[in-house]
C-alpha cells in the first residue's frame, strides 16, 4: 500500500500511467499536510464534553480484509414494541476540515479517493484518512450519528442526526460477521471454515448484538424489495499482487449477507440525510439517478424480444418493472450478460442540488453521507447537516448557495468519473501483465461484446476480455447489428452473437495500451471464417446458438459492467 512519501516516479508502471493519463492531484501541498498535522491524533476532552456520548453503545465497523480507513459503524436494537432503532456512526471529517481551509482545498481538487489493486490515491492525507478520522476500535472518536426508528415491517419511521462521541468495539471482517451470524443458507456455512475459531471466540461478546444487525437485515431487504428497487447482483474480481507488484491470481469476490448487511444499513442513513436536507430547504448535493434513456430502451426491448423476454411499463417503465425481469431470468445460463445490458440501459448516477430522485434504488431522495473520508459530496452533505443541528447559528460551516451547488456537483460527478477510469486503466494494464506469458496459448471464452470493429471475447475462469478483430473473423465484409449484437458476413452470412461461446488464441498482449489480441482457434470447414460463428439455414433464419453463456459484470476490460467502490460496496 501507499506510504505519505511515496514519490509517483517510484509507483508501478501502471499506476503511474493511470494517475499521470487521467490527472489525478497525487502529491499534497505543504499546506495541507501541515494542517493534518496541526490536527493531533487524539481526540480532545474539550470536545467529547460538547457532544452526545454514545460510547456505551457497542458499535463495530464491518468492512474488507484489506480496508484501512473506517468511515462507518453501526449498532442496533429490538425495542420492546418491536420496533428497531438502528445506530449508524460516520466519521465526523467535516469536525476538521473546514471549509475554504488548505485541507477542504485539496479534498475538492481530489473530489474522491481513487481504488487500485493494492494501492490507494486517498481525498485526505493518512493521518485523518487512516488515524484521527477512521473509526479505529477500542479509541474514542468523533462522529456524525445518524439514529434510525424503523417499524418491524422495514418502514422508517423517524430519524434524527447527532455530533456524537463513540468507541468502537470491534474491527471486523465481512468473513468474520457472516460467521458468526450468518446461518449456513447464507453462506455461514462455508465462512466459518475459512475464519479461525479463535478469531470467532475474541468476539463471542458481541455476537448477540451482530444476530440483531442481521435479523434487522432481512426486514430492511424484504421491504426495499417489496418497494420495488433494482437489485443487481454482479461478479466482482480482485487482483492479487505478489510483493513484487507481479499479478499473482485473479479471484472472484464472494459477497455474502454480511457485505449486504452494511449496505442496508448505509441506504438507511443516506435517506434520512436526504429527508433532512429535503425539509431544510438548504441547497445541497444529492445523489441522483434518472431513468432510462428512450433509445436505449427502445434497443433493449427489442434485443429481448428475440429472447422471448419483455420489459414492461411502456414508455416509463419503473424499478419495479426492471427487478420483475430480472426475477426472470434467475436459473437462465444467460443472467449476466442479460444483467450487464439492463444495467447499461440506465444512465449514470450524478450529484446535483436538484433532487429528482434515484430511479434506481426507487427512492424520491438520496444523498451521499456514509463515506466522508473518501467522498467530497459527503463531507458537503456532513456540513449541511452540522449547519442544521446548530440551528444555522454559524455561517462558515456550510457557506454555500444554489450556484455553488450546481458547480460543486458537476466537480464531484466529473472526479468520481476521472477515478473510475483511472482505476480501470490500471486494472487492465495487470490484466495485460497477467496475460502476457500465455501468448499463443488457447483458451475458451464467450463473446462479451459485439462492436464494429470486432468481437470483444471474454476469457473463461480469468474474466479478462481481448479483442477479436473484425479484420481477424475471415475473407467476407461484416455487417455490424448495434441493436440485436451481431456481426453478420455479407457472402458467407456467418454470424456472431452477443453469449455466443468461443475458443480463441491470444496472439499479442500490449499492457502499455491495455490490449488483448486475439484470434478464433481454427475448428471445422469455417476456421478462419467465422467457425465459431451461426450460419443463417436455407430458409433465412439464422440458426444455432444465440445466448448460451454468462457475461459477467465489474470492473471490466471493455464491454462494460457495474461499478463499485473499495472493498467490494456498491456504488449507488
């Protein structure tokens, strides 16, 4: 991982490429390093004394095995009613980092922390990122606490938000939650071969309090998706480095309830922050997501039309419309390729102060307020509300109006788009590296992606994708099908589909350029023109296979795929 002195020149070639092609503010200004270390490491009696102490309260943090800063803790309770409350603690970055300050700066300049395999660019220096800031257990530390009332049937009833004082129990791993609270249906089972049981004995303490957060769980989940939200679930990958930087494995990330868990918890907070600020009427920053786009739609329906599948709701469908189609195409060995196509139907979720809603998740608010360590919006959406509990007595927190809004949401859209591709990029470049030595080897794959240029091919068991060459499919001129995903010859009539299964050879590796070339593997009386491909039959319907594998979504090579932030959460 980084260090504060780490140079760029001394970063691995591909990070260095990516951070340096995309832009991204590396080194700090003397200015801001200074004022983090002004800050102390400690938190300091004077301001516990000012705030609601809530360290009795058996908060932990649950996040990945390789996580360092800690933004969030949670901590709920059965009421006798049979209500719950649910307690959600996230740091209090905006305590520190003051607006207009040298720190507030260079956080707005970063606008996110930006994720590499095994690396991290962060928005605020390590010694409030990783120490004063991040919510450490068993030490003291400041937070914006978000109290939750929510009926037993998952409705929110009632919140409130407090500067508060809290003192984490515990620094657990998603592994280690599910368990000790997961049955074995949801992957408990398997977990707790791979956790060590005397890791599960140090926090046996806490295990009652751990069965409440996921008994809560289960009644937040059912009642989201009874209201209709989008739920996709997509294959994510991690990248193993070796202590050399060299690409050791690829892996996929296995998501269980306790990864949901917290995610549940976190949509909880984000829509009471967005409720308040909703109320307030103060310009804010929310995070929204707008419906389909028509053409896209129209191409998408049509698309599955050919596949006996439909989207209902006419003109506007709604979340509800999308999450029944999906219910569909459980057990179809297509799933998520179908996924991937439904996800790029949607447009990009954004930040601006017009709260249009999230079409998405289907709530008429949302606001980003769980990650202020790595997320300027949310440090934004941390002043508001500190603003609003002291009544808006002091200006200078929150000095911001509607044209500020509007300019700091296209800042904060355009920095999280910059990270994304710059994550990508290095992600990519490993992948080349990982590929390099295998060269002339043969491999099967699906077709992941149907463009003009050719055919982009993923790697089964490696979820690399390389591209096969349009100029590589043979002696015949292709016609490119944006809609239906296809290529089709115009003498031959070979075609190739979107699912279509493959063997291919690589034939040229390019990390530099993160390219994969690859050719089809000769087979039959078609190798080299297509044999691989569908031939339309004498009455003009094209026959073989159309769908037969799964795509699979993340980060991806080219095609496509969902988006997510550090340690496997989603990003909403």
């Amino acid at each position: 991982m980084n260090s504060p002195s780490t140079a760029l020149d001394d970063l691995r070639p591909d990070l260095r490429a990516a951070i340096a092609g995309h832009g991204l503010p590396f080194a700090w200004p003397e200015a801001a390093r200074g004022e983090a270390r002004r800050l102390g490491g400690k938190v300091k009696p004077a301001e516990v004394a000012q705030r609601r102490d809530l360290r009795e309260l058996p908060f932990v943090t649950i996040d990945g095995e390789d996580a360092k800063d800690f933004d969030d803790a949670v901590f709920a309770r059965r009421e006798d009613s049979g209500d719950w409350t649910l307690f959600v603690a996230i740091a209090d970055v905006s305590h520190y980092v003051a607006a207009g300050g040298a720190l507030d700066m260079e956080a707005r300049e970063r606008g996110t922390s930006a994720y590499f395999p095994d690396f991290v660019v962060p928005m605020l220096p390590e010694e409030l990122s990783n120490e004063l800031c991040s919510l450490k257990p068993r030490v003291d530390r400041l937070a914006l606490a978000c109290e939750i009332r929510i009926a037993s049937d998952g409705e929110m009833l009632d919140y409130s938000f407090h500067e508060t004082v809290i003192h984490s129990r515990a620094r657990l791993t998603y592994n280690q939650v599910a368990a000790m609270a997961l049955p074995a249906g949801a992957a408990g089972g398997q977990v707790k071969r791979q956790v060590k049981q005397k890791t599960l004995k140090r926090y046996e303490a806490l295990r009652g309090h751990l069965d409440d957060l996921h008994e809560l769980f289960k009644v937040l989940r059912k009642h989201r998706g009874d209201s209709g939200s989008i739920e996709f679930e997509t294959v994510e990958t991690r990248i193993v480095l070796d202590s050399d930087g060299a690409v050791r494995d690829i892996v996929t990330i296995q998501r269980n309830d306790a990864h949901r868990l917290i995610e549940e918890c976190m949509l909880c907070a984000n829509v009471a922050a967005a409720r308040l600020l909703q109320e307030s009427g103060l310009p804010a920053l929310y995070r929204v997501h707008q419906g389909p786009d028509e053409e896209k739609l129209a191409d998408l329906r049509e698309y599955l039309r050919g596949l006996g599948l439909t989207l209902k709701g006419g003109g506007k469908p709604r979340p509800a419309d999308y999450q029944r189609l999906l219910g569909q195409l459980a057990g179809r060995p297509d799933r998520e390729l179908l996924q991937t196509l439904l996800i790029r139907s949607l447009s990009q979720a954004v930040y601006q102060p017009e709260n249009i809603g999230h079409f998405g998740l289907n709530f008429p608010g949302y606001a980003h307020f769980t990650s202020p360590i790595r997320r300027y919006p949310d440090l934004l959406v941390h002043r508001a509300i500190r603003f609003l509990i002291r009544n808006r007595a002091r200006r200078k927190i929150y000095p911001y109006n509607s044209f500020a809004m509007e300019e700091l949401g296209e800042i904060c859209s355009a920095a999280e788009r910059r990270a994304d591709a710059a994550g990508y990029q290095s992600v990519n470049w490993l992948k080349c590296e990982y590929m390099r030595d295998r060269v002339g080897d043969e491999f099967e794959g699906i077709v992941s992606a149907v463009t003009g240029f050719g055919l982009f091919v993923q790697l089964k068991d490696f979820h690399i994708d390389g591209l096969v060459h349009i100029s590589a499919l043979g002696d015949d001129y292709y016609h490119h099908d944006p809609v239906q995903h296809l290529l089709e010859g115009e003498r031959k009539r070979v075609i190739y589909r979107l699912g279509d299964l493959v063997t291919v050879q690589v034939i040229s590796v390019i990390p530099e350029e993160q390219k994969i070339e690859l050719r089809l593997a000769q087979a039959g009386e078609e190798a080299g023109h297509g044999g691989n491909g569908n031939k339309k039959n004498r009455n003009g319907k094209r026959g073989g296979r159309r769908n037969g594998f799964p795509g699979r979504g993340g980060k991806r090579t080219s095609p496509g795929g969902a988006r997510r932030g550090p340690a496997g959460r989603r990003r909403r």
